[in-house]
C-alpha cells in the first residue's frame, strides 16, 4: 500500500517541482535590466498590428522597393515566433500600434533613444516579456523529460534545476527577444524527435512525424540558428535505422525501417517547412531564392558586427570565449561599455533580488569542473549500459553539434549567441553527478561479492 501511493504521488512531486522551476523564471521577469534589442523586437511587433488588427498583408508580405526599408530588413534577417506573440501580449494588455516604440538606434547614444521615443514605455516593456519568458518556462519540461530519459528522476530534477536556476538563460529569456522561443521549441524538437522514434504503428508514426515538423517549424521561424538543431535532430532520426541495426535490433527488416523512418522524416520536413513559410509573409513571393538573400543579409551583418572590437580573429579567442560565456555563465548584461552608465542601478536591482539564478561555473575552476562534468558525461551517455538508445544517440550529436556550431562559428563576444549549448550542457553534467556515485556503489558492491565468492 505503501508503495502504491508512492507511484501515484510521484507525477505529482514531478508537477510540482517544474510548477515551482517555472514560477521561479516567471517572477524575475520584470527585473531584468534593459537590453536595446528588446526595443528593436517591440518595434517588429508592428507586424503583428499589420497582419491581425488591420489585416493587410502587403505591409508584411516582400515589396521592391521596400513600403519600409527598415521594416523589410527586419523581418528577413529576424525569427517571427516572438514579435507575433508580442503582438498579442501588448494587445491583451491594452495597448495600440501608436503606443508602439521605435527601433533601437545603436548608431546614436542613449539619451537619443530616449528622448526620441526608440526606448519602450516600461509597462509596454513588461507585456513584451511574457511571451518569451512564458516559453522559456516552458524548456523546464522538455529538459526534465530528457533527463529522465537517460538518468531517471534525478537526472532529470539536477538538469531542469540547472536550467530554471541558469543565471544566462534567465537573463536573456526573460528579456524581450527571441531566446525564450529559441530555447523551448529547440528542445521540443529533441524530445519529440526520440519519442517518434519508439513508435510502430502506422497512426503514431504518421501523428509523430506531423508533430515533429509542426515544432520543427516553429524552431526555425524563432529564430533561423535554431536549422542547426533541426538538422542534426533529423539527420540522426535518419540514420537511427542503421544504429538499431548495428545494437542488435531485428525486431524490423533494415530497409522497412529505412522506408518508413524516411516517409515520415519527408513529411515532418514539408510540415517544418510549412509552418515556417505561414510565419514568414516576406518569403512568400519567391520561397526558392529567399534562403539565399537571407543568408547573404544574415553574413553582411555578422561581418560587420565581427570587424568590430567584440570579433574573434583567431581559434584561440573562440575557446576562450566558449570558456568565457558557455562555461562560466556569469550574465553579460550589455555589450557596449558605455551601457552601464544607464542601466547600472537597473543591474544592482535585479541582482539584489532571489530571482537571478546561480552561476555553477562561475569562474575558471568552476569552469574546468563543469567542463570535466560535461565531457564525462558524453562518455556515460554514449557507453552506460541501460540508456535508451534513441535519446543516447539524438542527445549525444544534438550536444556534439551544438558545441561544435557554438565553438567554432560564434563570431564575436556575445554572450547570447551561445544559449544553445547550455541545455546539454546541463544534462551531461547533471548525468556525471548521478552516475559515477552510481557507478563507484555498484564496482564496490560487486568487490564485496567477489570477495565473499572467493572465502
């Protein structure tokens, strides 16, 4: 009897424990310090007022020459997920497109901004947040079913924990922008992918494939660096058959699993693409060569931003930079000095407050030692017996891509561009701590044994 209510009230801890997870990242919300792209974002907002409150697509929709130059710009280079549910936010809390700020001007100084109506109103500021730090709320549960996946449930509350209490995530998801949307639909992707791959019957398959692409899309319309997950998730999803195959799983013929493992990647690939063409109005003109432009667009502006005094120039200052930002995760709050000037009594505020998340590496040693925890529990991930082999595998490249991508094409020190290598980060450290405890328990158990054997 004991143990039967045991069973039961476990899913309700489970609940519970994320409920609070996400209530923590909630409540720091209206906190964080200002970051001149959140006016950029509330500013590309307008998009949604164009679309649903005056229902005129051509204000959206790719015009040459441009009906707004800066407007168009925007909307290419940019993710749509959050401005559109920033749209909805600031319409739910009563405001109108007139209320509506410019965009951030980092050509001209602060007091230009402000006084030329470029900075958002702060209650305008708060409604923009929500949607994004609502998401973010949202990456608590993926992470934790992941981790249960590969370490039971404790794995899964040290890595949700490391998540909701990280204080980089907190800052940056917290904040206006797209890294909410960019962390959860990402994550989305990972878990779903791997429970589609468990699945035989025809109407699962089918069901998990079109879920696949619909998340899968929306990762991609949040924020368009979210194509290397997506890549790498589908890529594995597509060679899982021969790794299956490899472990000594017959339960199918090779090539029936082929066949049907890539019919359903086809169509989770049309349904991303979909969702991601429905999202972005500026594509619809020309879908085939709009990639193209984009990308052009997307490396005219990382030249440029790499020229600067923040770019790296050697494969030295991008290891220092992984260190730096991916590792020690001590927030970068701004990333022109002059910033804190303006927004330093905004700083001290927030991190005076219980809602700004511990730093687990904060400095070098503390650095190396996760560093050591994450390498070591790629190690356990990839050869622990008792690991699903489908989150082994999807997890394993999912984090090897993402250091990989963040490492090495990370152009410039800029702490936000390396928020999608902390969730695996978190879960192969968090795999480490409950493992080689685990482990050192079982070898010494099987030392009494054989020492017991041999009297």
């Amino acid at each position: 009897m004991t143990r039967l209510r045991h069973i039961r009230l476990t899913p309700r801890i489970d609940a519970l424990w994320l409920l609070l997870l996400a209530a923590y990242i909630l409540a720091g919300t209206p906190l964080v310090p200002f970051h001149g792209d959140e006016s950029t974002q509330i500013y590309m907002s307008r998009d949604y007022a164009y679309q649903f409150i005056q229902r005129d697509l051509s204000l959206v929709r790719y015009s040459d020459p441009p009906i707004s130059p800066a407007e168009q710009y925007l909307r290419l280079i940019n993710g749509t997920v959050n401005k559109y549910l920033m749209g909805l936010a600031w319409q739910l809390g009563g405001f109108t497109l007139a209320d509506i700020n410019e965009q951030w001007d980092w050509g001209a100084d602060w007091n230009y901004n402000v006084n030329f109506g470029h900075k958002p109103s702060d209650d305008l500021l708060i409604a923009a947040r929500w949607p994004s730090a609502l998401l973010l709320a949202l990456g608590v549960v993926p992470m934790f079913v992941l981790g249960r996946w590969i370490g039971g449930r404790p794995v899964g509350y040290l890595a949700s924990a490391y998540y909701a209490l990280n204080p980089v995530l907190l800052m940056n998801g917290r904040r206006a922008m797209m890294e909410g949307s960019l962390i959860a639909f990402a994550l989305l992707v990972v878990v779903i992918a791997i429970w589609w791959l468990h699945q035989r019957s025809v109407f699962r398959l089918t069901l998990g494939a079109i879920g696949l692409g619909i998340v899968a899309g929306l990762a991609l319309a949040s924020k368009h660096t979210n194509a290397f997950v997506v890549l790498t998730v589908f890529g594995t999803c597509a060679v899982f058959p021969l790794i299956a195959y490899a472990s000594g799983d017959r339960s199918a013929p090779l090539l029936r699993s082929i066949g049907v493992r890539w019919a359903g990647l086809a169509l989770a690939s049309a349904q991303a693409l979909s969702v991601f063409l429905l999202l972005n109005p500026a594509w619809w003109d020309d879908p085939l060569a709009r990639p193209e432009y984009v990308l052009e667009l997307r490396t005219e502006l990382l030249t440029a931003q790499a020229d600067g005094p923040e770019g790296y120039t050697s494969l030295e200052q991008q290891a220092d930079g992984f260190r730096a930002f991916a590792l020690e995760a001590v927030p970068q709050y701004f990333e022109v000095v002059t910033w804190e000037n303006y927004i330093g009594a905004e700083i001290v505020r927030y991190e005076a407050s219980p809602w700004t998340g511990v730093s687990i590496g904060g400095a070098l040693i503390g650095s190396m030692i996760l560093l050591g925890l994450t390498i070591m529990g790629l190690f356990l991930l990839l050869r622990r017996p008792g690991i699903d082999l489908a989150a082994r595998w999807v997890i394993a490249l999912w984090a090897v891509a993402m250091v990989a991508t963040t490492l090495l094409l990370t152009p410039l020190a800029w702490q936000r561009y390396y928020l999608p290598v902390y969730p695996p980060i978190g879960l192969l450290a968090a795999l480490t701590i409950v493992t080689v405890p685990r482990v050192i328990r079982e070898r010494r158990a099987d030392q009494i044994e054989a020492t017991a054997d041999a009297r």
